[in-house]
C-alpha cells in the first residue's frame, strides 16, 4: 500500500461539480492498493499517518502531530500510484489492485484514522474527482507499507 501524505492548509474533492469532501488544516493522503495488501497494510498506514509528527511547534520544529494541532485527514483514493512507467509512452496499472479489493482496504483506512480519534473525510472512489489542495510547506511525505524510503 502507499500513501502520499501533504501537509494542507486546506483541502477538497468535488465530484460532477459537487463538493463531497472538505477539509481544513491537516493532511491530504492519496492512497494506492497493490496486489497482496491487507488489513496489515492498512494498519501500518493508518498508524503511520496518526502518529507522524509533521506539524510545527512553537519553536518553528517540525515536533507536533495532527492529533496535536487537532488536524483533519481527507483520504482520496488513487490507484495510479502503482503506475508503472518503465516501457513505452503509456503508464500500465497493472500493479494497481483490482476495484473490490482496492474499495475494502481504503475504506479500512479511512475506518483505521476514525478509530484513532481523527476526523476523516474521503473522496468517492472509483469517480472521476478534483482534488484541490494548498501545500502547507510545502510538506509532502511518501510512505509504503512494503518498503522504507
């Protein structure tokens, strides 16, 4: 599973031209599902997003989590985050988990950051979505469950 995860100002998904998703300050995390993934996956990015410190203290740190600056998450789904783009012009998505799959673990996720005390809004999945978005930072943080970075 991977997840890009941005420090926003704010945030938002709009779908047919209807606003279903809005957040304030916290993180925006576009999220990917592979073949293979499970609900361990998920724990690990749930984890990994509530307990990140990537806010800054009074000092100017980077030393406060979201759960500290009482932060929102606005998890999007974005199955081209496996693209893979190594042959030819065009990205294939083979890596990519199928929809059903895909579908169970985001919403797990999402489910994960709720139990945790978050409050999260998500995007609809499998829509053709915009997602607008101001970097606060800019801040931008690459996790995967199957390797470090």
């Amino acid at each position: 599973m991977r997840a890009v995860l941005q420090r926003v100002s704010r945030a938002e998904v709009t779908v047919e031209g209807k606003q279903v998703a809005a957040i304030g300050r916290g993180y925006l995390v576009l999220l990917g599902v592979t073949h293979g993934d499970d609900d361990s996956d998920a724990r690990y990015i749930a984890d990994k997003i509530a307990s990140l410190r990537l806010f800054e203290d009074e000092a100017g740190k980077i030393n406060r989590g979201i759960t500290d600056i009482d932060g929102e998450v606005l998890v999007v789904s974005q199955f081209t985050l496996y693209a893979d783009c190594r042959k030819g012009r065009r990205p294939s998505f083979t890596d990519a988990a199928p929809p059903e799959v895909a579908d169970r673990l985001y919403q797990r996720v999402a489910e994960m950051l709720r139990e945790a005390g978050l409050p999260v809004q998500t995007g609809v999945f499998g829509a053709h979505m915009q997602v607008a978005l101001v970097n606060d930072g800019p801040v931008t943080i690459l996790l995967d469950s199957r390797k470090a970075f």
